[in-house]
C-alpha cells in the first residue's frame, strides 16, 4: 500500500531518477505548505524507505507524511554537511509541521548577569529581547532548558548563602515573563561576580570551589550540607556537559563572544561537525552535540 500510494502520488520512476547523493527532500501538501523536510547521507536510499514503508510503528511518521503531502521536493547537495546546514535553516524558516528536531529553538534558554551598585542580578530567559533595556551581559544559549534551569537554581541557591537575597520590590521594574527568573543579591564579593562570570562563559570553573569553601564557613550553609552538596554537583554536569561544549564550539566557529542568538545556536553545531582542520577537544565538543541536534 506505501508503495503504490507513494508512486502514485509522486512517480513511479521517480526512485530511478533520485541521484545516490547527499541532499534534503521537503515534503508539501496541497496548498503547498511545507510538512516535513529532511536530510538524507544518500538521497535514493532514504527516499526508498518512503516507497516501502510499512504498516510497522517504525514506520508510522514516514506513511504520515507520504499520504499528507501532495508534491515532493528533492534538493542534492555537495555534502552531508551541507545537507545538515540547509535542513536546520529551513526548518527554523518554516517550522513544519512534522518536524520536531531544531523546531524548538526559540525555547532555548540564555543567562544575563547585570552589576547593579551594590546588586548583583541574574536572570534566567528565552526571552533576552524583552530585556534589552537592561545592560545585562548574556551567555547561552543553551540547548536544554530543563538543565539550564536547574543550574541557575542551583547557583542561585548556594549564592544565596553568602549574599543576601533581595525581595521583588527592591529589584528594578522587570517584565513579568511566563518561563524567565530574575533574582537580585547584594553583598556579593567582586570576585565571585567575576567567577561568575567566568562559569557561565565557560572560562573557568573555579566558582564552584569558592563557592565550596566559602559555604564551609556558613553555619547554616553547614546544616544544609547534603542540598548544598546536589546544588554543586548539578552546576558542575551542566559546566561540563553544556557551557563548556558551547564555549569549545564558539572557540572553533571564531567568534570572540559570550553570547550565541537561539537562531545562530544549532547551524553553528552543525556548521563545524567533522572539520578536519578542528582542534582534537573542540571537535569532540561539537560532534557531541551535533549528536543531539
């Protein structure tokens, strides 16, 4: 039945005619939005599945799509990479309706820190142009919201040990922002705030054992030993895993900024995948990630 339906619908010679090459093939119905578009390493092969797919659940999202659209685009490309570029660039254009991966890209999430006089304030978005009217310097953005979070929290936690937590109406008039997270603490060594600075860059990790040490001298730090021990060790996976592989990828792209935009984020993984001329750890920082991309 996928065989006959996809024959019908776009050609029975058409698999013939698909050229053994890197490329992405966009899938439209009949008013000629765009459904799906995807990136194939070889263009017949891939679209082959298409033509075959069964009544398998493997193949649900394949039949899907083959009986929505009406016309079938196919577009080679020199390489892989390439293919990847193209794919993420049209489905942060479009955003079709059956793809998922890099749809999302405007939830991804960045960190601001803003010196005050005597506050130091931090927040927490996806929304970074709705603060623009704050001189806070950004860093991110990051592909998991959910872990991002949880390390803001974190270090949110453990600095509220050592400096004091401000109430909201102490802080300046921010926009109420469904997702995003501002918090503002006086008394914070100059120090820490470069550390802080530092972390969230993917500079150094020495915030962490400051914080460490310092939080040894807190009584009530002390008495909060076993969530002060989570909070350091939630920071230090996402420093590891996320702000550091960022901060490679940005090294390798040549950029000398903190700051990457949501829409920049996933071509600039995809755009250094591979290159044979990237340093040993860069490289695996960015193939890394272009894994989950």
């Amino acid at each position: 039945m996928g065989l006959r339906r996809f024959e019908r619908k776009f050609g029975a010679n058409l698999y013939q005619e698909l050229p053994a090459l890197p490329g992405v093939y966009l899938f439209r119905d009949a008013a000629g939005v765009l459904l799906y578009v995807g990136k194939a390493r070889n263009l017949r092969r891939r679209l082959q599945a298409y033509r075959n797919a069964t009544r398998s659940k493997a193949h649900r999202k394949m039949r899907i799509v083959v009986r929505e659209s009406t016309t079938l685009e196919v577009l080679p490309q020199a390489s892989e990479r390439d293919a990847l570029l193209l794919e993420n660039q049209i489905i942060r254009v479009h955003r079709p309706r059956y793809n998922v991966d890099g749809a999302f890209f405007f939830l991804y999430p960045a960190v601001g820190i803003w010196k005050n006089d005597d506050q130091t304030v931090l927040c927490f978005t996806t929304s970074c142009e709705a603060w623009s009217s704050f001189p806070f310097e950004w860093y991110g953005t990051f592909r998991s919201r959910r872990r991002a979070k949880e390390a803001f929290d974190a270090i949110v936690s453990l600095l509220s040990f050592i400096g004091h937590l401000e109430g909201k109406s102490r802080l300046a008039p921010f926009p109420r922002l469904r997702g995003s997270r501002v918090v503002g603490l006086r008394r914070l060594d100059p120090a820490l705030v470069d550390s802080l600075h530092a972390f969230w860059m993917g500079n150094r990790r020495d915030l962490l054992e400051t914080l460490a040490l310092s939080l040894l001298e807190k009584i009530a730090a002390r008495r909060h030993a076993p969530e002060i021990q989570q909070h350091l060790q939630v920071a230090d996976a996402f420093y590891q895993a996320d702000i550091r592989k960022l901060r490679a990828a940005i090294n390798a792209s040549g950029r000398a900024v903190a700051f990457v935009p949501q829409h920049e984020r996933d071509a600039m993984f995809l755009a250094l995948a591979r290159p044979s001329s990237q340093p040993d750890e860069e490289k695996t920082a960015c193939d890394s990630e272009i894994q989950r991309t």
